[in-house]
C-alpha cells in the first residue's frame, strides 16, 4: 500500500540512498528555522486558510488544501523526528538521506505516543498533511527576491505484511528541511517534555522561548504584538493576549520562566529566562496587574533583559 504525493517524481527516489533509522532513545533536536517562523497550523481544527507572513526580509507562506488541511505544530513532531535523527548520523560519521525508513514504532515511541492503531493512523494523517501543505520562504535564499517552494514530506510509502499490519514507513524530506540540518547545523537540543506538551500554542512557545532564550542568563522579552505576528494564529489579539496570560499561570514551558510586564507606554510584553533554583522566590514577587481585557502578571524582578521586537 503507497500514498504518494499528487506528482511523485520517479528519478528522486532512484538518486537517493536509504538512509535507515538509527535505534536507541536520541537526544530530540529541532531546525532553528522551524522555531523562529510561523510554519504550521497551532490548532487540531483543520485551517485552510494560508499563512502569509512578511517581516522584513523574511516572507513565508503555507498553503493548505481542504482535504487534509495545513500541516499542525503536532505533526511536525515527525520533523523533529527527522532532524534528529539526521544529526546523531552525521555527528557518528554516518552516511545519512533524504530518503528515511522506520517502523512507526520507532517514530511514535520518539515522540512520546504509544504503538497503538489510533497513534498510526494519526501518524498517517499527518504525513498526508505534511505532504499536502505546500510552503514558499525567503529564508536560506541567496537573493531576497528568491522564494523556495516545497512541501514538508516528498513523497511517504508504508510497507504492510501479509496481514496488512504495519511493518514500515519511507518518506522523503524536502532539500530545504535536509539542507538545513546536514551542511547549516541549523539545530538546537529541546527539551524531551516538549512532547507532553497539550496546546498548540503552548508548544509555538517553547520553540520560540528555546531558539530565542537559550540559556542566556538575563532572559528575553517580546511585544506581545510582534509574538501574536509570529505565530501566525488565527485568534484575534485579545485571544492570543487572554491565552497568554494563562500559559504564565500555568508556567507550562519545560526550563523556562515566563512572566508579563508592562512597559512605560502602556504595552505587554512576555519575559522569559531560564528556570534556576531561585525561582520560586521570584514567583512570589509578582504582581497582579489590571488590564482591559482581564487578570495578567508582571514581573518587577526582571533586569537586564535583552529585547526583541522587530528584527527576528
């Protein structure tokens, strides 16, 4: 049984080597650029409607179709999968491929799902929608009028036995994806609890917080403004600003504080820095502040922060 994509081209999959899974629990890695940009759907509820996003030289769009919708921050678990993968190969001296082959077990066990037949056929549905959504970026282009089309996943086959169970997965990543990875290193390690993570915009977060934050001591902040344009959300900014306010609540980011301060001028804008052993001090510190639209918390405490708000 094959699922190929709508124009399948022969002469790739003859070029390609396989480049079979490596076994064992790898460290989990995700592409930078996948972290900075708004690539996916943050929503289980199928979005059709296109992602268009312009920031300075950095212009991104997806597109999805309506049979299976754009691609969701979930499915790009497989990604995360891929890269990961991709990286303990070449940092081995391994030869590695755009061409991959796994047992679903192997990809499901690595993100943290159980090799039951609901979690396959979720794992099929999203390489179909990985493979439907179709994206043209600016980033990595040698001229910033020059945009790159592709699709997340080239082609993807599952190999059945005699019973028709499940005995394997190829799929066949995209150069831009690939190249990113195997000659950029355009990765960072995340966090293993990224993977228990339940929101969709939870999760937009922690990759942002990651790629941005680091372990930079002193933290990192965002106009709130600039993070609703980044996540390419559907919600109105008065949704975006209420979820926000309780993901701080919760403190759900796996190595990461967050908080909300207000500036001189009146704007909100999420604080983030590394979780140390004082953090529980910290918390108490905070501060109810009032808003428009509801209950928020700032932070006092934070010094030194580095901003960012136009440029990334």
């Amino acid at each position: 049984m094959t699922n190929l994509s709508i124009h399948p081209d022969p002469a790739e999959r003859q070029q390609l080597d396989v480049f079979r899974a490596l076994p064992g629990d790898l460290a989990p890695r995700d592409a930078q650029d996948l972290m900075s940009w708004p690539f996916f759907s943050l929503t289980k509820t199928p979005r059709v409607r296109p992602i268009d996003f312009q920031m300075g030289d950095v212009s991104v769009r997806v597109e999805a179709t309506a049979e299976h919708g754009m691609a969701t921050i979930w499915d790009a678990d497989v990604l995360i999968w891929a890269a990961s993968q991709i990286v303990e190969a070449r940092d081995r001296g391994l030869a590695t491929s755009r061409l991959m082959a796994a047992t679903p077990y192997e990809i499901l066990a690595f993100i943290g799902r159980s090799d039951t037949a609901g979690n396959y056929d979720r794992l099929k549905a999203a390489l179909d929608r990985l493979q439907a959504t179709s994206v043209a970026t600016s980033i990595r282009q040698p001229k910033p009028r020059r945009r790159h089309r592709f699709s997340w996943v080239n082609e993807w086959k599952e190999h059945l036995d005699s019973q028709g169970r499940p005995r394997g997965i190829e799929l066949i990543l995209p150069d831009w994806f690939y190249d990113g990875i195997i000659n950029n290193a355009f990765v960072l390690t995340i966090d293993r609890a990224y993977f228990d993570l339940s929101g969709g915009l939870e999760r937009w977060l922690y990759r942002l917080v990651r790629k941005h934050g680091g372990r930079q001591s002193n933290g990192w902040s965002f106009d709130l403004h600039h993070l609703h344009l980044k996540s390419g959300s559907l919600s109105p900014f008065k949704r975006f600003a209420f979820e926000m306010r309780g993901i701080v609540r919760r403190q759900p980011l796996p190595g990461y504080l967050l908080s909300l301060e207000a500036t001189a001028d009146g704007a909100m804008r999420l604080a983030f820095e590394p979780r140390q052993d004082g953090a529980s001090r910290r918390r108490e510190r905070r501060q109810k502040l009032s808003t428009g639209s509801g209950e928020g918390i700032v932070d006092n405490s934070v010094d030194a922060v580095c901003k960012s708000g136009d440029k990334s």
